[in-house]
C-alpha cells in the first residue's frame, strides 16, 4: 500500500528505466522505488536521515544513495528527462523568468569535511554498473571543500544563508537551478542560470538553451546582461532602475535610447516566484540542513523533479 508523497505507478514508470542497474556479479542496488521513497520522505518532512522510517530500509543506505546520486548528477538527468518529454509533448512554456530566493541554513549545515565527493561506481570488478543512458550524462565532479564559501554558504542579517537561483518555465516550472553563498547578487549569476538551461531532444538534434523570452526584476538590469541577452536573440522583459534612468536623461542625446520594456510580458514573472513557492513547499529546501553544496543542489532537483512528475 502506498502511503502519502510515495512515487505513483505512473510516476514510478517514468523513472525506472533510468536508474542504475546491477551486473548481477556482486553487490545489488537496494530497491531504488523504496530507497527514492524514503528520499521523498526526508524531503518533505525535513527529518533526520537517521529517524527514517523502517519502511524505507536502512537510512545509511537511503543517504548514502542521495548523496551519491547528488554528486554524480543522477538527479539532474532524471529531471532533464521529464523536461524533454514535456517539450515533446508541447507541454513546456519557454517564456522563461528569473529569480532568487534565501534560504536559512541550519546548524547542522555548518562545519562540512574537507573532501571531494564520492565518485560514480565504474565498471571495475565489484562495483555495480551504470545504465548507459545515466553514465552519458555524469557531468564534471563537483568541488568539495574549501570552507563554508565553498559548500554554497554565506553571511547575512539572518546568519549563514544559501542562496537558490531559479529559471522557470511559464508553467510554474523549474528549468535550472543553481545555489550560491547567501550575500551573492543575482545579477552576477544570471548567465550561469540562464547557461544551466538544457532541455534534451527526444529523438535527433541538440538539447534547447535558448528561451523565447525572459522577464526578470531589477536586480538584473545592467548593460552585460541585455547585451548578453541581446547576442543570443532572446526578447526580455526587464524594468530599468531609476537611477539608471536619471543617468540616461541627464546625459541627454548621448544617454542613448531607452531599453524596451514590455509591460504584459513582464507580469508574466509571477510563474519564477510561484515555482519557488512550490519548492519551499518541501522542509527539506525550505531550510537548509544539507552540509555539502552539492548535496543539497541535489535536494532542490529531487524537489524540482517531483513538481515536474506531478504537474
């Protein structure tokens, strides 16, 4: 009997031939549908892996699979996955927009080893194998170490902050996310947003990187991003600073033209703040209890993964 936030038959049909297989050799994965329930679990309850239910196994082997599959991007292929079936099915808005949110940093987030993360089992004798579609898509390592700037974590008013930036898609959506220390600017992480985003093909041709438009608000209006915007061929939809105006006045003819500014486009923005919204519904993104950067980067896709398979 399922209970309530475990994977649906549909849902679970959707992520099965993706996962990584055993080579019938030594050693099996533990059942992936229960182990990602137990996952869901945590996500939204926020609870210590070690207060897992029984039902959901061993909690070591619970963690230990998130965090394996938050380093070796498990967890952003499966949501690449449901993107690009979305897309296929014209199921996906590329009216993109863009945002930001803090996120509070518990204690237990503080004070993570200085090691690199774990690697993707390989091939090698005694070390369970990888679905071919799963290993095409490991990207690079990520950093480990390097003390709390490192791990994604920052200075605020509020004490040590994670800052999560958002790309969504005009159904409430997310499309790329990435973490950043608390007291980072958003402007200075809207190309490795908007860089993050890559929708795959189900059949021939490069994945998709270029949304039709994209609405952001006044933290991103500077001259590097609508000229970085402008070389692409994106619309947007991105209000100017008043201070930048009285710059541009003041200098009269030699200020240059205004910068176009659709109105009914950029109230389309609320979509980034409602996908936001959706991803603090789950504690376990609402507050940040993950030490390591990339595992709690793999926290966020897991959420990101289940508002795409339930939309």
């Amino acid at each position: 009997m399922l209970s309530r936030g475990d994977l649906t038959d549909a849902e679970w049909a959707v992520l099965e031939p993706l996962l990584p297989v055993s080579n019938n050799r030594c050693g099996r994965w533990r059942d992936h549908r229960q182990v990602i329930n137990g996952i869901i679990h945590r996500l939204g309850t926020g609870v210590q892996w070690r207060e897992l239910p029984e039902r959901f196994g061993p909690w070591k082997t619970v963690h230990e699979r998130h965090v394996l599959w938050s380093a070796d991007g498990t967890w952003e292929m499966l949501l690449q996955h449901v993107q690009a079936t979305a897309d296929a099915d014209s199921d996906l808005d590329w009216n993109v927009n863009v945002d930001s949110t803090s996120v509070r940093a518990h204690q237990h987030a503080a004070g993570a080893p200085k090691k690199p993360p774990p690697t993707p089992p390989s091939s090698s004798k005694g070390a369970p194998q990888i679905s071919s579609r799963v290993r095409a898509h490991y990207p690079a390592a990520p950093a480990g170490g390097g003390g709390a700037p490192g791990e994604a974590l920052g200075r605020s008013r509020g004490g040590l902050t994670t800052k999560v930036h958002v790309a969504a898609e005009g159904r409430s959506r997310p499309l790329s996310l990435l973490i950043t220390p608390g007291q980072r600017a958003d402007c200075t992480q809207f190309e490795a947003v908007m860089d993050k985003i890559r929708v795959p093909r189900t059949g021939l041709g490069r994945p998709r990187r270029t949304p039709d438009s994209v609405g952001a608000d006044k933290a991103c209006s500077n001259r590097k991003i609508r000229a970085y915007l402008r070389k692409r061929g994106i619309r947007h939809a991105i209000p100017e600073k008043k201070d930048h105006k009285a710059v541009r006045l003041r200098r009269g003819s030699r200020g240059g033209r205004p910068p176009g500014f659709d109105k009914g486009r950029y109230k389309d923005r609320n979509t980034v703040e409602r996908a936001i919204g959706k991803l603090k519904q789950f504690r376990a993104v609402a507050t940040r209890y993950d030490k390591r950067g990339y595992v709690y980067l793999g926290t966020v896709t897991a959420a990101a993964l289940l508002i795409w398979l339930r939309s």
